[in-house]
C-alpha cells in the first residue's frame, strides 16, 4: 500500500512544562475547547494551558502551550474524564465516581457544589434533544449494575431525567439524540432511550480488547469490531459505509474528515473512509488516549501531549497526483466537498479533474483523459499548447499557473517517441472535434479551429475539405503559411474562398490543373472549378477564366454559362455577350445555344436559325454519300431533324437554299413541310428515299393539331403517289412493287383517315378484296359508325324541338295583364310600351333588358329559356 502524507505529529505540551521533575505524575486524560487545553493527571490534578498555532509554509503547523493555570481538587484518585461545556463556561470532571462541575478559567467548583456522583464514565450529548441553550445534556454509565443516567447540567445545578436499564453492563457510551450507543459485556446496541427499543448490533468480547464507541456525525457511531475492523452503525441499526481495517489492539480512535485514526500500542494508523484504505501509518509508543476536538485531533502517552496535524487537502491531493495515483486523489477531493465552500470547491476540484486528465494522456489512456477534460471543463489550449506552433500567433493564451502538468511540449511527454505522439495527436483531433461546437470553446474558437486545420493538413486528414467546406473560424494568415508549408493548396483555395477571397483561390486552382504546382488532393479539379465559377456571384471572376475553361475542354467549360441559375443569366451574362465570346469555340458556341434554344426557349429567329446552321455545317462534314435513308444517323444529324420539325422560328427559304443540292434529302423533306410543299416532301421520302414509315410519320407530324380535313389530304396525297406514275425521279429509290405494298400497308394501316368512296375509285382493277380486307373492314365500320352517329343526333334534334313545341302551345293557353304599373324583373323600370319578353317563369322584361342578358351572362336573368 503505497502511503500519504495526511497528518505530521507535533509536540504540543512538553513533559517539563507539565509536571517538571514529578516522576510519578502521568497524564490521564484530555480535553481540548478553542485554545483551551485541559489535562487530567493521576495526582488529581487538572491543568489548564494556551495554545497558540503558526502555519508554517509547507502546509503544517507548530504548537506553543502556554500554563494558565493548576488545580489541585484534594483527592488522591485520578482524573479520569474531563469534557468542556463551552456555552455554560463549564468544565465537567470525573473523579472518583463523581462529575463536579467547574469553572473553565479559574478551575474552581460551583458555588453550588453540584455534582453527579455515583459516574463510572459520562458522555456528552451532541445532539441534544432539549431545546435549552443554557444547558447540556450528559449520559453516564451508573455505578448501578446495568443502568444508564441522563442529566440535564446547568450552570450551577444538575437534574436527571432518565434512567434506563442495560440488558448487561454497559463497558462505554456514546450518545446522539434519543439514541445510546452502548459497548455491552457481550455486543454492541443501540437503545432508544426514549422509547426503550434496543437494535442488537453485532457481538465481541470485552475480555479480549477495549471496546471502542465514538460518535463520528449526525446518527453514526464508530465501534471497535471483530477482527480488527472499525465498523460504522447508524442509529437504525445499519452500516453505510464499509468497514475499515485497523490493528487488532487498537485502544483509542478519533475522526478528522475524511480520515479515521487509530491508535495501537505501537502506532498510529490513518484509514480513509472514502475508499477505506489505509493511507499514513506514524510510529508513537507509549501511547494511551487518541481523541478528537473540532477537527483538532489529540494523541497523548502518560507524559506528553502531541497534536495530528492535518495537511491541507489540497495538498494531500497535489501529493496523490504528483505520485499518479488519480483515482485516491479524485476520491479524497469528492470527499473533501463537505469541508470546503462551494464556489472554492467547484474551482478546486475541475483543476483537479484537469490535471488528473493530463496524468491519464501522458500515459496514453486517452478514453479517461477525455472524460476528465470534459468534466474539468479543461480550457483545450491547454492541450493544444502542447504542440509547438498549432495556437495561432495572435492568440492571447498563457498556460494556467501552477501550470496543470510538467511538460513543456508533447516531444518531452513522449520522450521523443513519435508513435506515441502520433497518438497524442489523433486524440487532440478526435476531442478538438468534439469540443468544437459547444460552448466550452466560447471566445477562443479562433484558436481551436486554426489549430485543428493545421493538424489535419500535417497528417492529410481527409476532414481537412470538410473542415473548410463548412462554418468555420480558422485564421487566415496563420492558416495559409500552414497549409503553403504542407502543400495542401487545393485546401488553401478553400481556405481563401471562405475568406471571401475567390480570386486568389480560383487562380491557385487554375495553377493546380495547369500543372504548375502539384497537389493530387482531386482528379476532377477542373469539372470543380468548372462548377465553382458556375455558382460564383462574381461574374468579372467568371469572363476572367472562362477562356482558361474553353480552352481545356469546350463542352465543359461552356457550363459556366449554361448551368448558371437562370435569374443571374439574365442580369449578368447577356445571351449575345456570351455567343461572341464563344465565336473561338464551335462546339461551346452549339452547346449554348442549344441551352438557349432548348432549355430556356427563347423564341429569337436568330437563335435558332443559328443553331440550325451549326448543325447543318456540322453534317456537312462528316464523308459524304452517307446521308441516305439507309445511312447511319448521327447524333448531330437528329438533333438538326428535331429542331427543324419543332421550331417555327428559323429562317426556312434561307435554310433551303443550303440544304438543297448538300444530299440531305430528308432535311429537305422538312423543310418542305414547313413551306406547305407537302408532295415535294412526300415525293422526297416516299420515291427518292424509299423511306415509307418517315412518310407516314410525316403526314402524321405535318397534320398534329389540324383540322381532319388537311390530314386527310396529305394521306391522300401519299396514297396518289403510290399508285399513280407522276414525275419519275432522278434516281427512283422504290420499284413499283413496293409502292403497290406500301400503298396497301398505308390503307390498311390508316383506314380511318382515307375517304372510301375516293380510295376505291383509285384502285386498281386487280387488286384483291383479300388484300384490302382491313382498309375495307375499317371503312365500313367507320360508315356505319358515321351513319348511326348521324341518327343518334337526329332523334335527339327531333325529341328537342317536340319540347320547345309543347311549352309554346302551353304557353299560348294562358293570358296575363300588361300596364304601365308593371316593372321590369331586370331594371325594375315600368313599361312605357306593349312589347316585352315573358319567361317561362312568368317574369316580364324589356325587350332590351332581355338582349343584355344574353349578350351578358353575368347580369340578373329570372329564367332560363324565353
């Protein structure tokens, strides 16, 4: 058991200022109230000395007794008890079985000679159950067989107020309250004396040692158990605390918090009640009395007084920790609580916690050293400090004072070790992580941020982006040196973004992908800075690099422009701004006006007609003779179909003119369309390409959203091509074959959007009705439908007019009466002529009143029909 250093032994009354050269004079008993202490001799004496104390630097104290006064009270028995009565000026002494009452200057009895006799030991009661502060209660243990006394001792007088029986002798007593602790022959109890109830506490033999009994607080007792154990015991009968282990002869025991001393015949041992561990063991022979007065504990031999001094417990405390011994230090400093003020205890006991904490992070215990910063509420430059340069030069930290630790730098903590600090260091990151947010790091978050970015770049942490992506306080200056020192300079031009630095930042980006410097933090940090200058508010910064974007891929570097949120492409970036400066870049230059044309649908001819000249040029460099209809399209050829089919805005004649002759022959089929040269397109795709589904789909696409009418012509106007000669081709793609089949697959599959009756006179005579079945299937459905459609229409025409004729007639049987009384059920004017309208309802209004309301719905109508 390692030891501390909880008491010093210091002498108090020296055997020459007590009895001189009397050798047979030997100290009996003690007491001690303030300044005051009193001694008891075997001659009968009672001695009264001063005592004065001076604290000496280290954190004890030395004694001067000063004798005030000596008593002889005439007896030739022992002093055997003396007990100090402070608020009466009293002094109680036992002597021969007898309590006189003296006073405590003068040593003189009471004018009274009041007295308890028949006391073979007395207690006072701490805890007194009498509301009187002019007098003390005292226990004794009767000269009676098997009894305890309580007295009532006033200045000059004593009043019993109880007896109570002992179920056996009572050896030693102590008293709280109601309540008797009483060392039996036999066992220890403890008696309610005011109800008589008795709680048996556990057994022992008085034979074999001193009983002990001691009052140590409010309903607890210390007694001497078996085997060489203190054991505590409340009034009810419980122990709240674990026993301590002390000598088996032990003959006296006193309490200091959070101590309890014991004294043998050889020793003096200090057992903490804390954790219940022996602390301080003090050699002191010849030793008989061991007792405590308000925290001042006394230990005396037959010929001398000496004094335990306590160190302080902040003392004792710095001791446990300058040892390493944490977890005592932590459990002397919870304890020590009850005995400190609050405000002076919370600030005492978090740089305990703190420096405990450096104890557990010196020895890599990096989970306990984080519980103990937390609860210790550590200021974390503490911490930080420990790494040369990571607090930022402008900080005003200064290390606390006396310093929390003994290391200058985590080089001296790991003595060199850089495993061990590698360590050190990802724990400052992990806590630095954690304590960032919270309101620990109030009014320093400079610090703690700066120092974390500087960490993450020395070991290429991969938070080290995110630090910098999100909110954050890391200083500039020291920041960038750091960062420049470490060659993290994607993380730089973060670092300059967040400081609203994006010049700088953008140009160090650009020097990245230049190759100028080299920093492998990000493979797409051209696509990054692609879209960093797409977001970026600062559109001089933008026209700046967007040269630098176009050069190194167009279709990329075009974004700037393209992706950009639409409200800034319309203030800052003018569409005709943007197309001159993409003159350089053709495929940019397309890809613009792509956006322009078909993301936000600017309806500007110049645009598209633009954007169909790119496309067209585009095709028409690619190898010629491939545009036919069996050629392989390209994507650029039908984005150039899709454009010319959707929009109605590009110059169409212009367009014309260089289609015509490039060997684009189904461009100029749309094109056609688009100037109403429907049987040139068609011809184009039926018998120049051969394509017959885009002819289908042209009517189909031509005739969307017209009248059935013009579609049916254009079908017609495919189906006349197929089955009459016309104009032969230049080089006729189609035989006549397959126009009879495509005719036939046209009828049949479109048999609704041909007039049979025409169809039919277009036949030829050889043709099959097995080969039209479907065309004819469909048409006659379709007529019949017609025709059934027609005579639903016609009966409900017929069943309407019938309604109309029978409220006519039913209207005509009845008469009414017209004057110039009457009013108008719509202006509510009179009548100043014999015309009117009448409403079914019987309602009369003017003729006009009538026609405004059907040319106006909204005006006031009180019918429905005339």
């Amino acid at each position: 058991m390692m030891s501390t250093k909880a008491f010093t032994l210091v002498s108090a009354v020296e055997r020459e200022l007590l009895m001189g050269d009397k050798e047979r004079v030997n100290i009996e008993c003690v007491e001690c109230c303030g300044k005051n202490l009193y001694v008891g001799t075997n001659d009968c004496s009672i001695y009264h000395f001063l005592l004065e104390e001076q604290s000496l630097p280290a954190g004890t104290a030395t004694f001067t007794a000063t004798k005030q006064l000596h008593r002889q009270l005439g007896l030739r028995k022992p002093v055997c008890e003396l007990r100090a009565a402070s608020a009466l000026h009293r002094l109680l002494v036992l002597c021969d079985c007898s309590i006189t009452l003296v006073h405590m200057l003068s040593l003189e009895p009471v004018p009274s000679g009041a007295r308890i006799k028949g006391a073979v030991a007395l207690a006072l009661n701490e805890n007194p159950v009498s509301g009187d502060p002019f007098c003390v209660e005292v226990c004794i243990i009767s000269v009676k067989r098997r009894t305890i006394q309580v007295f009532m001792v006033y200045e000059d007088r004593v009043q019993i107020v109880r007896e109570v029986s002992t179920p056996e002798q009572p050896l030693a007593v102590a008293v709280d309250g109601h309540f008797l602790c009483l060392a039996l022959t036999t066992q220890y109890i403890i008696l309610n004396y005011s109800t008589g109830a008795a709680q048996d506490l556990f057994p022992y033999c008085s034979e074999e040692k001193r009983p002990i009994v001691k009052r140590i607080g409010r309903q607890e007792f210390l007694l001497a158990g078996p085997g060489g154990l203190g054991m505590f015991a409340t009034v009810a009968g419980i122990s709240q605390r674990a026993p301590v282990h002390w000598s088996e002869n032990v003959i006296g025991a006193a309490v200091c918090f959070p101590y309890v001393l014991a004294l043998d015949d050889a020793f003096i041992t200090v057992h903490s009640m804390l954790d219940q561990q022996q602390k301080q063991t003090l050699p002191f022979k010849e030793g008989h009395i061991l007792q405590d007065f308000e925290g001042r504990v006394i230990v005396a031999t037959s010929k001398g007084v000496y004094i335990l001094v306590p160190l302080p417990l902040e003392k004792q405390i710095q001791d446990l920790l300058a040892s390493h011994r944490v977890e005592e230090a932590l459990v002397l400093a919870k304890g020590a609580r009850r005995n400190i003020p609050k405000e002076k205890f919370q600030g005492m006991y978090r740089r305990i916690l703190q420096q405990a904490g450096f104890i557990h992070f010196a020895q890599l215990q990096f989970l306990e050293a984080k519980e103990l910063f937390r609860s210790g509420q550590l200021d974390v430059r503490e911490l930080i400090s420990l790494c040369p340069f990571l607090l930022p030069t402008s900080s005003s930290f200064t290390r606390s004072h006396p310093p929390l630790h003994e290391y200058a730098d985590l080089n001296q903590l790991t003595q060199g070790d850089q495993e061990k600090a590698a360590k050190c260091k990802r724990f400052l990151v992990t806590y630095l992580e954690e304590v960032r947010s919270s309101e620990v790091v109030h009014g320093y978050k400079e610090d703690v941020d700066t120092a974390l970015l500087k960490l993450y770049a020395e070991a290429g942490h991969a938070s080290l982006l995110d630090l910098l992506v999100t909110e954050n306080a890391c200083l500039l200056a020291d920041s960038a040196a750091w960062l420049e020192k470490h060659k993290r300079y994607f993380a730089l031009g973060l670092l300059y973004h967040h400081n609203n630095q994006d010049a700088a930042a953008v140009q160090l980006w650009v020097n990245i992908v230049n190759g100028e410097i080299d920093d492998p933090t990000r493979t797409d940090l051209y696509d990054y800075v692609v879209d960093f200058l797409t977001h970026s508010p600062d559109h001089a910064l933008v026209w700046k690099h967007a040269d630098w974007a176009l050069q190194k891929s167009e279709e990329v570097g075009v974004q700037v422009f393209t992706k950009r949120p639409l409200e800034e492409q319309q203030d800052g970036f003018n569409p005709d701004d943007v197309l001159t400066r993409l003159k350089k870049y053709p495929n940019a230059l397309m890809r613009y006006l792509e956006h322009l044309v078909m993301d936000r649908n600017l309806q500007r001819e110049e645009y598209h007609t633009r954007l169909a000249l790119l496309y067209l040029d585009a095709v028409l460099q690619r190898t010629p003779g491939a545009s036919g209809s069996g050629a392989e399209v390209t994507e650029t050829q039908a984005k150039l179909r899709r454009l010319l089919q959707k929009s109605d805005l590009y110059r169409v004649q212009f367009l014309m003119e260089r289609v015509r002759g490039a060997g684009l022959p189904m461009e100029r089929a749309i094109l056609h369309g688009k100037l109403e040269e429907h049987e040139q397109a068609l011809r184009t795709l039926a018998l120049e390409l051969g394509d017959f589904p885009a002819a289908e789909d042209y009517c189909a696409w031509r005739s969307a959203g017209r009248e059935p009418a013009y579609r049916r012509r254009l079908f017609h106007t495919l189906l006349a091509l197929y089955l009459g000669p016309g104009p032969s081709p230049p080089a006729p793609a189609s035989t006549s074959t397959e126009l009879a089949v495509a005719a036939v697959d046209l009828l049949n599959r479109h048999a609704a959007e041909f007039d049979a009756a025409q169809v039919l006179q277009l036949l030829p005579g050889t043709w099959s009705v097995q080969l039209l079945c479907p065309f004819l299937t469909g048409a006659m459905r379709d007529s019949t439908h017609t025709r059934r459609t027609a005579q639903v229409a016609l009966g409900l025409a017929t069943s309407e007019n019938l309604i109309y004729k029978h409220d006519q007639m039913k209207l005509k049987r009845s008469s009414f009466r017209l004057s110039d009384k009457q009013l108008c059920q719509v202006c509510h004017s009179p009548f100043c002529e014999p015309v009117f309208v009448r409403y079914p309802t019987g309602d009369l209004v003017h003729t006009h009143c009538a026609a405004s309301r059907h040319t106006n719905p909204s005006a006031p109508h009180p019918g429905a029909r005339t």
